[in-house]
C-alpha cells in the first residue's frame, strides 16, 4: 500500500504550491511565499504520497479566533482518491473553533457548503490594461506606503481585515518585486494598494479606498510602473462601487471566486473595499 503522509510544508513546498496553482490559472504572486511564511510559518500543509508531494492547503492563523484557508490542492492524476479530503481534514482541525474563511472556485463551492462555509460575497477578477494618467482627487497624494509610520498602514488594514496580521503585511507591503502606495489626505490615510509580479497579469491587492477617485488613481499609479503589463484586481461584489469602478477602468471579469465563512461574515468596511489582498490568505 502506498503511504500518504501529511507535514508541514517547506520553503521549496510553497514554491510547488504556487505552480499547482499557476497550473489552475490563479496566477499567484512569484514572491507571495515570504509573506505567507510571515503570516504563519506552520500554516502550509504537504500531503506525500511514498515522498513525493500529492496535495496541499494552506490553513493561517490568525490571531485568536479567525483563521483563513486556502491552496487546496491535489494533483490531477490523484484526485477522487481521498488524499486531499484527508489533508482537508488535518487542515480544518487546526482551524478549530475559529471562524474560517475560504476564496472557493466555482466548481467547489457546493463541496465547501457541505463542510460548513456559507457565501458572504462574490469575487470577480478583473484584468487588462488601465489608463496611467488618473489623477488623485484634489488634495489627495500617493505616497510610497514604505515611507510612512507602519502603525498607520497597520490601523488602516484592521478596516478591511477581521485580524491583526502586521508580520505579513509588513512583508506583503516591502517584500521586492512589488509596489505599495499610500493615499494621503491631511495626514491620513485614505486609500491602500500593492501591486506584485505575478506570471501572467500583474495583481493588485489589498486595493482600499475611501472613494472610487481614490481607488482609481491608485490602480493607475500602479499600472504606471509598468503600462505594458496588464494588472488584475479580485473585486469583492460586496462593494458595487468597486465592481462600478473596475468596468469604467476598462478591465475585463476573468476569474470568479466566493468568500465564504465558517461562522458570521467579519464586520468589515466592505465600501471601502476594492480589492480583496489574496485567494490564498484573505
């Protein structure tokens, strides 16, 4: 009999994880797994068959009570043969007693009910070339988010996001390979965006803002360091100013996902959410 074995993933596992991935067409960030190591070094789980890597999740804690799961993963060839049902089930008991959320693909998503998830909103991932002169509103500037006190970033984070998470914000904000801007308005911060490499399109994510105006100058500001590469923002339908916002932009829906939660929906500032971080980690 084969034997299936479950540890906790290394540095060149969560490499293996963002190709599974790229292969599913989530186009992942080329250096997400430094911050996702921040965010909690023991959260990516390996499934081995007989030593060689067959399926995978990643199960983050965060904080005392809200965790986040995701890259549930099996091979093709091995799938329907219980391994990753049994890597779900070692996944989800680190989770206990926490409220859990997931970004679920279409196709899994009834799967994710029957385990407990209920839907709180749909992501639409929308991608393209987006203009590069958008202005911020008057008396708005973008700032490099590195040059600001990062209790500021931090603070604002905590808007959008049920958990204190500063390690792997730090990281997901200065990690190289990416660019992160600050809005600023007397002083305080009213909008967010990082933009990473990715293999394909460039993905932007956290995008928060206080106003569309401010979201779009932040996307095109980002879309400036590089106008020959597309960018792509997961929109959360939860904000239909953002859904608004990206379709003027010009982008395109291209890939679709659902948050879903094990417990209520986190009370966070969906009208100033235009762009959800990660699939992978919230």
């Amino acid at each position: 009999m084969p034997t299936f074995e479950i540890t906790t993933a290394s540095a060149d596992d969560i490499r293996l994880m963002a190709d599974w991935a790229h292969a599913e067409g989530w186009n992942p960030g080329l250096t997400d797994g430094q911050a996702f190591f921040a965010a909690d070094p023991c959260g990516f789980l390996i499934g081995r068959l007989d030593g060689v890597p067959a399926s995978c999740v990643s199960v983050v804690r965060y904080g005392s009570g809200f965790g986040f799961l995701g890259f549930y993963l099996t091979r093709p060839e091995l799938r329907g043969q219980g391994y990753g049902s049994r890597l779900w089930a070692t996944g989800t008991a680190r989770l206990a007693g926490r409220n859990t959320g997931l970004d679920g693909v279409v196709e899994q998503q009834s799967n994710y009910r029957s385990s407990g998830f209920r839907p709180a909103w749909t992501n639409m991932r929308y991608e393209g070339l987006v203009p590069v002169d958008i202005p911020p509103p008057s008396g708005v500037t973008l700032v490099d988010a590195r040059t600001l006190p990062f209790g500021q970033v931090t603070a604002y984070d905590r808007r959008f996001f049920p958990a204190e998470r500063d390690g792997f914000l730090a990281a997901w904000t200065t990690t190289p390979g990416r660019t992160a801007f600050v809005a600023l308005c007397e002083g305080e911060v009213r909008g967010l965006a990082v933009l990473r490499a990715c293999r394909t399109s460039s993905r932007i994510g956290p995008l928060y803002a206080a106003t569309p105006g401010i979201a779009g100058a932040l996307v095109s500001a980002l879309a400036a360091t590089d106008p020959s590469t597309p960018v792509a923002v997961d929109v959360p339908d939860a904000n239909p100013a953002a859904v608004r916002l990206a379709e003027q932009l010009g982008l395109k829906p291209s890939f679709e996902t659902a948050r879903m939660y094990t417990g209520p929906a986190p009370d966070v500032d969906h009208t100033g959410l235009f762009g959800i971080t990660s699939l992978e980690l919230g």
